[in-house]
C-alpha cells in the first residue's frame, strides 16, 4: 500500500473572507522533491501557500497532510509537519542567529521551551546545511538580506519537518544568493526526503534547479508537472500568454519580446 503525500489537496479552493481567487487546485507534494509555484502577480499565490500551510482557511476543499485533513490537525501537530518561511525581513530585535535558528525545535521542546542535546545537534546541522556557522553570535538584524534569508532557512529546516513552504525566498536577492538559495532548497529535498514547494518569479532558475512546477493559470485549473514537460506541452507559454514572454519548446528556452 502507497503512503500518502505529505501534501495533497482535493478540490481546494482558495482565498479571502469567503471570496475564491483560484479554484479546484490538484496539488500532489511527493517526498524528496523540490516545487517551484510560477503565476503572474496577483493570481493567488500567496494565498495559496499560505493556505497549503496552514495559515489560512479554505474557501472550499482540503489540504491532506499525510492522509490527515491539515486544517483540523492541533497547531502543535501541523507545526511538526509543515514549516514555513514567508516573505521579508522579520522583527527580529536584539535575537543572534543561533537563538532564532533555535525557535524552529519550538514545536518539539515542550511547554519549557528547553534545548535538549537532540535539539542543539538540528540547530547546529541546519547552520552547517545553510552555510551560516560562522554568523552564529551575529544580531539577525545586522545580517544581509542573503544571510538573513538563510537564517530563517535554517530555522525551518531545523523544525525538521516533512514539508517545508516558502514565500518568494529569493526575492530581494542578487543572482548568485538566488541561485544559492535553491540550490540549498534542492539539497534539503533531495538529501532529507522532504517536500519542498516555493513561489517564484525566476522563471530560469525554476527551470533549470527544480524538479517539479506548478503553472496558476486564471480561470483554468492548475497545471503540474516536470520543467521539461511544462516547456514541451506549452503549458508554461499558456501561463504566461500576454505577458511579453515568447518561449521556445523545441530548444527549452525563452526570451522577452520587445
């Protein structure tokens, strides 16, 4: 018997105060693999991450956590199943690197909040995943916004959890910290088995890092699939109909029109 996905959804509707924004979304997250979310600005997907997390309710549908309906699970529970990083700086205040790379064992520390030497060993080998052991006594306030977002990585996957969700991780980076970024989002899915979905605008590093797209297209349902199938069907070229974007299926590749 197959285990279920460690996020799936059925007939999921999405959106805020009762009014959808996207309809009937068929997301399957399977371990081990890293999903990157493509659409234009503003067809929903914030809202749809932070519905996938947990976040925010569903207009219609359910999130399957495992088999188990994600919004009914206790907040401790969906905690130690799915960690998010969202977009921006947070107010971090006078908190280093390692106190808030700490906060990810939150959900596992009980009701004192004590670090166990189980919880210290996540914290240290999140540090050393992310590439950030050097900063460990630097204020998160006077970190980059490279470091900074790799700190907030870091305390995710120090929450050691199957599924991890972000929010436009890479915005506001330069290249080479985009590029770095999800190449460590690749390597926290392939080599710890979890499921990782991300939003993004950076069509190319999408294509050439991830293992999986999902294409928000209005009005029509979601599509998913591999990078190499998204550019050969034209599914990826639908999705951005209109948008000044030509793409070339038989070369795998796109260009701005003028």
């Amino acid at each position: 018997m197959m285990e279920p996905c460690p996020i799936a959804t059925e007939h999921l509707c999405v959106g805020h105060g009762g009014v959808a924004v996207l309809r009937d979304v068929h997301l399957e997250l399977p371990p081990g693999s890293l999903t990157a979310l493509i659409g234009i600005n503003g067809i929903g997907k914030s809202t749809l991450l932070r519905t996938v997390a947990g976040l925010l309710p569903p207009v219609e549908g359910t999130v399957l956590a495992c088999g188990q309906v994600l919004h009914a699970m206790p907040v401790a529970e969906r905690a130690r199943h799915i960690a998010v990083v969202l977009t921006g700086r947070p107010d971090t205040g006078m908190l280093d690197v390692v106190s808030l790379v700490s906060l990810g064992r939150h959900p596992w520390t009980g009701h004192w909040g004590k670090l166990t030497k189980k919880d210290r060993e996540a914290v240290n080998e999140a540090m050393e995943v992310t590439g950030i052991a050097r900063l460990r006594h630097k204020l998160v306030m006077e970190c980059s916004d490279g470091e900074c977002q790799k700190v907030l990585i870091a305390r995710a996957l120090a929450q050691a959890t199957p599924v991890l969700v972000l929010d436009e991780p890479t915005a506001y980076l330069d290249l080479p910290n985009r590029a770095a970024v999800v190449r460590m989002l690749r390597n926290a899915a392939h080599s710890g088995g979890r499921s990782v979905l991300f939003s993004t605008h950076d069509l190319q590093l999408a294509l050439d890092l991830c293992d999986r797209l999902v294409l928000l297209r209005s009005a029509v349902a979601t599509w998913q699939g591999t990078p190499a199938e998204a550019v050969a069907s034209g599914e990826l070229e639908r999705a951005f109909q209109g948008s000044g974007v030509q793409f070339f299926p038989g070369q795998g590749t796109h260009r701005f029109t003028p």
